[in-house]
C-alpha cells in the first residue's frame, strides 16, 4: 500500500461508488437536518385517556431482569416474598447481562486481601469503596458456586438467559416483560411503594398502562449511554437514574466515563468484539488480583488521540498504543503461581491468565477505537447513592438499587480490569433483597389515590397526545453529536462544558415536553431520549463541578490530582427548587494514599500537562 494514499475520502469511509462532491452533500443534508428541525404533525396523535390498565401487586417490585434482579428475586422469594419483575425487554437479554462473561472470584485460600486492596485502590486512583470491595471479596465466591448450582456454567453466555426463566418461572415470580417503566409511585410522605409503565408493542392491541405496587421498590435497571451502536447497551438510557433522581433519590459518580473499544473499520461490529467471551462454554475465570496500573479502561486513547498520536495499524492496540510488545505478556507469567490452586483447580473452568482477550478477528475490522459506549459510567461506579451498605437509596424510604443502577463506587474512577460487572450486581442484587424483606416487615401494601394515578399516567401519555412537535430520534441525535464528541465526554475543559450544558438545558426545557410518539415504540424512545438528556446534564455537572483530574475524569484546566479537596465522592439531588444540587461526600482518611509516597507512585499514569500544572502551583 502506498504511503501516499489519501485514507480521507469517501471510499475510505466505507462509501465505495460515492463521489466526493456527493459525499459532500450528504453531510451537508445531514447537518442542516440537525440544525432545523422539521416541526412533524403526529398523525398518530391520540386521546390515551381510555387506554387499558394492567394492575399488579406483590410484596416486592424489581425493575429489570439481569444479574442484579435475578439474584434480588430469588433471594426474596427465600425470604418469602411475593415478586413481580418488569423488564424493558425479556428475562436474561436486556442491557449488558447477556454479554456478562469473566468474573474475579475472590478465594481467600490463594489470594492476598491487602493485595486485592493496594491494587484496586491505586488502579482506581483511591476513591473506590473499601467497603464494598471487603463484601465483593467475601461473597464472590460463593455466587461462583450458586450460578454453577443454577446450570449457568454449562451453557454459554446467550443461553443464560433460558437458565435465568427456568429458575424465576420455578420461584413463581410474576414477570411483565416488554414494559417500559417510566416512574415511581410515592405516598404523600414520599414513601416508594410502586412504579408505573406501559407496554409499547402496539401492533397488535394498543398500549396498556402498567400499574405494579409494592411494599419496596429495588432498581436492577442497570446503567445507560447514549445509544451508541459499538456496544451492546443499546437499551439502557439511565432510566433508573432518572426515574430515582425525580423520586428524591441522591445520584453520584457522573463525572467519570467508560471507555470501552470499538474498531475503525466496522465501529457497530459490537458482538465481533466479544467473540472471545460468547463461544465459551463454562465459567470464564480471570486469574490473579487486578493489577495496579494496566488492565482497566483509562481515557489513555483519548489523551493519545488529542495530541496527534495515532496509532493506525490494523491489529494494533487502541488510540496511540502500538502492537503489543514481543515476548510473553508480564501479567501472564505473574500470574502463572496461581494456576492449579483453590477453586482454579475445579474442572471445567475457562481460565484467562490476564492480558487482552483473544479470539476477535482484529485485523480483519481495523484499529481499536475507544469510547463505543459513549456515555455509560464506570461499572458499579454511578448510579442512585447509599451511604449504609444496605443498597436503600439515601432520602427515599421504599427504593433499593443494585448493580450498575446503584452507585456503590465498587470500582470508583475507572474499571480496573476484568472480572467485577456481572458478579458484583450479584452481590448487591441478592443484598438489596435481604434488606428490603427487613424493611417490607412493618410497611403495609400501599395505595395511590386516584387523582394522582391519572395525573402520573397523563403525562406518561403525552407525547402520544401531542398533534405536532419534535421527533425522539432528531432529539437523541442532537443529544449524541453534543455529548460524545471526545473533547466533551473524554477531555474536559470548563468553556467547553458549558457551553453543552446550555444546549442540554434548553433541549430539557423547550423540546422534550414537544416531543411526539406516533406509536408505542416511539413513546418508549420518547421517555429514554429524555431519561438521556437529564442524565447528561448531571454528567456535564459533575464535570464542571470537579475541578481536579482523577481516573477517567481529565480536566485540561486542572491536569492533576488535588487530594486535599477531592478525595470524595460527587453527589447529586434536585433541591427545593427543582434544581440540581451538587455536593461532596468526602471519604474516610484511612482511605487516603499515604501522603509520604511521592506522587508519581501514588498516581503512576500522568496526564498531559500534570507535571507542569503541579510545578506551577507548588
């Protein structure tokens, strides 16, 4: 191939047979398309005022059907505790649960707890939870041995999801798939004691409104991005985020970013990139603690990729990291002393001894590229705040959160390394129901009054009601081309987030009460594009807010770690006035890095322009 070769053109783009001119001109088009919305007439539009109601009630109501629920809705089911689970989707196949595949189990037998420790705390720059990793450490086995008691280990990750059926089927939970759940139903005291939805296949019979009251609500509806076609969260828009955040609820960790791999070549190829998990068969085990530096997902593309250092060689690693050095990989020979010891020993494990997964046909689809998620949060890192352990949603009595729905900051400022998603929403999925089934002991079952339904379900109906207005999809579009561009999402700078934030406002404030629906499934993209949007306010607030850099938070206006003021954690809550308040939660002090190890031990990855920013002020 010749140096010389213009890799700029349309063919290059995967527009083979296009002109130049003409590409031209479709971005053209699309560009004013984004710019001047046409004002579309609903010929959909419709009084909901009669629409059919689905009454449910059960002592429990868990939202979503993944790890975190299953684990929550068999736990309460054994502590006696009638269930009713709503799912956007159908058991096992929403959000990320069914491309969960490593996990990290934690044997005491084999593995040192101070090492586990050291290692997360300084991979996630020392604002993960201790806490909650002690309780990772100490369950995770155990949720080993219950899935491969479940069957789980005998299949592969897609076919969990007939494993997940059969068990909640066999507990006589009650399931209510294919419902979009929009809000949370609260007393006069601002108790949680039920949620409101509505089915969205309507093509056959119209849309009913779901009604499901409860003793407790517990939130599995995982996290969210911005519909990003590179990752396989194409469902989760953060509605349990907002649905709690509406409900009183406190929501934290919005200021760091995952930063998952996509490839150049074929950036929607999601599944292609997880071939190494899908075809195994068993119980996918990374071997070994997590490793203090490398291993997790950092923002290093991104900082690569702002200075011009590139790296565009096929099978090559992502943003300006070249192939990978010759010779064995230092983390598989480190971890080697592992193999044939405690659990490790059990046949049938699929053992990965660290290192990049294997198996992606990488050459074929181009470089990696980071950012593919495009707005979803570090794993266990954002979501609704507890404070207690208990997984109850600090200021709203009734409403539980597990996994990536809760904020229990597990993994802090950045993922650090494999092995930590699906097991970690185990953990807290079957907490949360131990807890909520103490809690549901003195509530009694509640009751809405009628007005208050009506009121809650005429505004779930409203985009099917307005005769003209904004389409859901122009809106989300406008919402991804402000919020994933790198330099807003990745590399942040105070003018620049501001300058989204008021674009983000007035999206909240002047479009989404005009947006349409002509049918059930644009009324679902209706209610997501605006869980989207509150969602990324409350990430270009918690970017602005903290005016440090820390894991996949990098200010270009403050290049460096500051522990003296920002060893805690961002919160967030609708004030009074029904704004968003924001506020620290600092940390305990024995959590702090010892301030006595130079800065570059306590902080190994540096970013650009630290050094200088430090010298500047010291």
């Amino acid at each position: 191939m010749s140096d010389n070769k213009d890799d700029t053109g349309p063919e290059a783009a995967g527009l083979s047979g296009i002109s130049r001119r003409d590409a031209i001109k479709v971005g053209a088009i699309t560009a004013a398309t984004l710019a001047v919305p046409t004002i579309l007439n609903n010929v959909g539009a419709r009084s909901m005022s009669s629409a059919p109601k689905d009454r449910y009630a059960a002592d429990l109501v868990i939202i979503g059907t993944g790890f975190a629920g299953v684990f929550a809705a068999v736990e309460a089911r054994r502590q006696g505790l009638s269930v009713i689970m709503l799912d956007k989707g159908t058991v096992g196949w929403s959000g990320l649960s069914p491309w969960a595949s490593d996990s990290r189990p934690f044997d005491p037998a084999i593995y040192s707890r101070d090492e586990w420790h050291h290692n997360v705390a300084t991979n996630t720059e020392w604002v993960n939870d201790r806490k909650w990793l002690d309780i990772f450490m100490d369950e995770s086995l155990d949720i080993y041995e219950t899935l491969r008691s479940w069957g789980v280990h005998e299949c592969k990750p897609f076919e969990r999801s007939t494993v997940f059926r059969d068990l909640l089927e066999s507990d006589d939970v009650t399931l209510v798939e294919r419902t979009m759940v929009t809000s949370l139903l609260q007393d006069e005291n601002g108790k949680v004691g039920g949620v409101l939805g509505f089915t969205f296949d309507d093509s056959k019979e119209t849309s009913k409104a779901v009604v499901a009251t409860g003793r407790a609500v517990i939130m599995c509806s995982g996290a969210g991005a911005y519909k990003s076609p590179g990752f396989p969260n194409w469902g989760q828009t953060f509605d349990g985020d907002a649905m709690a955040y509406e409900a009183g609820a406190t929501i934290t960790g919005k200021e760091y970013h995952d930063t998952h791999l996509t490839f150049s070549g074929v950036p929607a190829a999601s599944y292609e990139g997880w071939v190494w998990a899908q075809s195994v068969t068993g119980a996918y085990i990374m071997v070994g603690p997590p490793d203090p530096v490398v291993g997790g997902l950092t923002v290093d593309a991104a900082l690569r990729a702002s200075t011009g250092n590139i790296n565009r060689v096929p099978g090559g690693g992502p943003g300006g990291e070249g192939p990978p050095p010759p010779g064995p990989n230092p983390e598989k020979v480190r971890n080697e002393k592992y193999r044939g010891k405690g659990f490790l020993a059990t046949e049938g494990l699929h053992l990965d001894f660290g290192g990049p997964p294997e198996g992606s046909d990488v050459k074929s689809m181009g470089f990696r590229v980071g950012g593919s998620t495009a707005g979803m949060g570090v794993h266990k890192g954002e979501g609704v705040f507890n404070s207690d352990y208990t997984c109850r949603a600090d200021g709203v009595d009734g409403l539980y959160a597990a996994g990536d729905a809760l904020g229990s900051q597990l993994c802090g400022s950045s993922y650090p390394g494999r092995g930590f998603s699906s097991y970690g929403s185990a953990i807290q999925g079957r907490r949360a129901a131990k807890y909520a089934a103490e809690y549901i002991k003195g509530v009694p079952m509640p009751s809405f009054d009628k007005a208050y339904l009506d009121g809650k379900i005429a505004q779930m109906w409203a985009p099917r009601e307005n005769e003209k207005g904004f389409s859901p999809d122009w809106v989300t579009s406008v919402l991804q081309n402000t919020m994933t561009p790198f330099h807003i999402l990745y590399l942040k700078e105070e003018r620049r987030l501001e300058g989204a934030l008021a674009s983000i406002e007035y999206l909240r404030r002047d479009v989404v009460p005009k947006m349409i629906a002509r049918d059930g499934h644009e009324l679902r993209l209706a209610h997501e594009t605006a869980s989207m949007l509150l969602n990324a306010e409350m990430k270009l607030r918690a970017g602005i807010y903290r005016t440090e850099s820390r894991g996949t938070h990098f200010r270009e206006d403050y290049p460096a770690r500051n522990d003296a003021e920002w060893l805690c954690w961002v919160l967030m809550k609708k004030d009074e006035r029904g704004e968003m308040a924001l506020s620290k939660h600092m940390l305990p002090k024995e959590w702090a890095p010892d301030p006595n190890v130079p800065y570059r031990e306590r902080y190994p990855r540096p970013y650009p322009g630290e050094e200088e920013f430090l010298a500047q002020i010291t």
